[in-house]
C-alpha cells in the first residue's frame, strides 16, 4: 500500500514537472499557470463543490472500469452504458410525475437498469456465443452513441431546441442543491461505499478479485465462474449508468447532443493509472476532477489553452503505470539491501 502510494505522488509530481518544463518552452509561466488551476478547483468554496461536482462522472466510470478489470472482464463498454443510463433517466423524468422522494430514487435506478441492460446484452453474447467482451462492449459503445443520438433528435426532440436535445426533465426528478452543493455527491459516496462493501468485505467479492487474479484456480477452487462474470458485468454496467443518469439529474436536467464527454473514458484512464483498486480510484478520481475543473480557469487567467491538461492526464498515465513495476522492483531491491545490512550488524 505505501509503495502504491509513493509510486503515484511520485508519477503526480513528474507529470506536472514535465508539464512545467513544456509550458516554459513555449513562453508560459508554470507558477503562475498551477496557481490559477489549482486556485480555480480548490481556491474557494463554489470551485471546490463544482470540482467535487464534476468527479462523480470520473469516479463512477472509473470504478466502473477498476471493478470489471479486478474481476476479469475487460469491459471496455463504458460510453455506451453511460449513455443508455442517461437515456433511460431521461425518459422516466419525461414521462413519470411523482412526489421528489419517489422520483429521485427511480430516475436512479432507471439509470442503473439502463448501464445493467447493455453491459448485460454484452455478457450475455459472452456466455451464449463465446464472443470476446473486449470487442462487443467497443461496438455497443457506437450502438448506443447513435441510438441516443437519434432518440434525441426524433422521437424525443425538443422542438424549441436549436440542436438535438430533450426537453427538461420534471423538476421532482432534480437532485436538491444546497447553495453549490449538489448531492449527487452523496448518491456517489452511498455507491462508493457499496462497491467497497461488496469488494473487500463479501464472498461475491472475494470470488471475483480471485477470478482476476487466476480464472483456473477460481474454477477448481469450486467458484461459479460464469455466473461471478455476469454479476461483474451487471454491477459494473450500473455504475456507468448511474454516472449518466445523475449528469442529466444534477443538471443539465435533459439529454442533449455530447452529454457524455469523454467522462466515460477518462474512467477508464482512471481505473489504469489506479491499478484497479477501490480507494485509489476514488482518490485520482478527484485529483482529474481538480485539473479539468481548474483548465478554465487556467486557460482564462494564463492564456494556456485547456486541452494542456489533456497531456498532463496523459503523462500522469504513463509516468505511473509504466514505472509501477520498475519503482516495486527498485523497492523490493532497498529492502533487500537493507536487511542483508541488518543481518550482517
């Protein structure tokens, strides 16, 4: 764990070190350039809730991403579950009219339902027809970017819309906000602290992270192979969902043309750089949440185009998970050294 720790600050402070050195090449003043990012996600109690605002995205999609990877299967359909999830959230607030602490929890489990159906269809074709998920979760991905797209440009279309969207959803479906403080924040920590729960603490859990590890070993030592892979792909299609059903709750409050993003697949880079573990994801979740919040204001104040963060989040990625197995051998070689000094006093 402390090895894991150090090797990602250590991957943090290259990356905005390279990045330091690129933006003086080009004219730019780093310090004044990290003051105005870091000052415009942390600086204040609005940016520090619309950074926290903006994790829940990254952070469900990425535990999303580091469950499925954890468990075995390489579920690569984030986009597309992100999206059905918003889809199906936006339909249950177009048509269904309830009191808030009805609407809410359904709109919630729309969402969820929507993500489960399409990872699911994705198992599915794994079980039934041997069909790699690697590729079946890719192409769904376009399916559901084009399926929604239509949605919200026919049969759902706002006609007093300029550009492919729906109309508002009913406001008893709104997430309450305190001042800045949206609680989708809270619908993101209850599923945190579920998946937590499941991961470390159940059967099912412990089942799934053997599979990862050694599918064979997990088949002789009497684990339901098949069953624990559908139950992952469930469970992760939910939570990419539930990502997109609380963006259209928290506002913008309806499905419009490029709600996704790239959340979805900055989940996934996420997942990556956290090695799949729970807590990590949870934690660099937030630190991408405090660049991309910050890139507006850093673009605004320093003149340095956003998308700079873009490389920054990649250089993160990089520095990290092709140093992770160099740094644990330069430790192992510390420790080694350091006991062979002990033994020989």
């Amino acid at each position: 764990m402390k090895t894991k720790f150090i090797n990602g600050v250590l991957g943090i402070v290259i990356a905005l070190m390279l990045g330091a050195i690129v933006m003086w090449i080009q004219g730019y003043a780093p310090f004044e350039t990290y003051t105005a990012l870091f000052n415009y996600s942390l600086g204040s109690f609005y940016s520090f809730t619309t950074m926290l605002r903006n994790s829940v995205p990254l952070i469900l999609t990425g535990l999303s991403a580091s469950v499925a990877f954890a468990s075995g299967p390489v579920n690569l359909g984030q986009p597309g579950q992100f999206l059905m999830g918003a889809l199906l959230a936006t339909i249950g607030g177009l048509y269904l009219d309830l009191p808030p602490i009805l609407m809410i929890p359904i709109l919630i489990l729309l969402a969820m339902l929507g993500g489960a159906l399409w990872s699911g269809l994705a198992g599915l074709m794994r079980l039934w027809f041997k069909m790699d998920e690697f590729i079946t979760t890719l192409m769904l991905n376009m399916i559901a970017d084009f399926f929604t797209y239509w949605a919200i440009s026919y049969p759902l279309f706002d006609k007093e819309a300029y550009s492919p969207m729906t109309p508002a959803i009913n406001p008893n479906g709104w997430l309450p906000e305190f001042g800045n403080f949206n609680t989708n924040i809270i619908v993101m920590i209850l599923a945190f602290i579920a998946v937590w729960f499941i991961s470390k603490k159940t059967v099912a859990g412990y089942e799934w992270r053997i599979a990862g590890q050694n599918s064979l070993f997990a088949r002789l030592g009497g684990c339901e192979i098949d069953k624990n892979y559908l139950k992952v792909m469930l469970l992760t299609g939910a939570l990419a969902g539930l990502a997109g059903g609380l963006v259209v709750m928290a506002g913008p409050h309806r499905f419009l043309k490029g709600l996704g993003a790239n959340y979805a697949w900055d989940g996934v880079m996420i997942a990556m750089v956290a090695n799949n573990g729970i807590l990590a994801t949870l934690l660099y979740g937030l630190f991408f949440s405090i660049l991309q919040t910050g890139a507006l204001g850093m673009e605004l104040i320093t003149d340095v185009p956003r998308e700079f963060i873009m490389v920054i989040q990649a250089v993160i990625v990089l520095v990290v998970v092709a140093g992770r197995g160099y740094f644990n051998i330069l430790m192992d070689k510390i420790a080694v050294r350091r006991k062979a000094k002990e033994g020989l006093e």
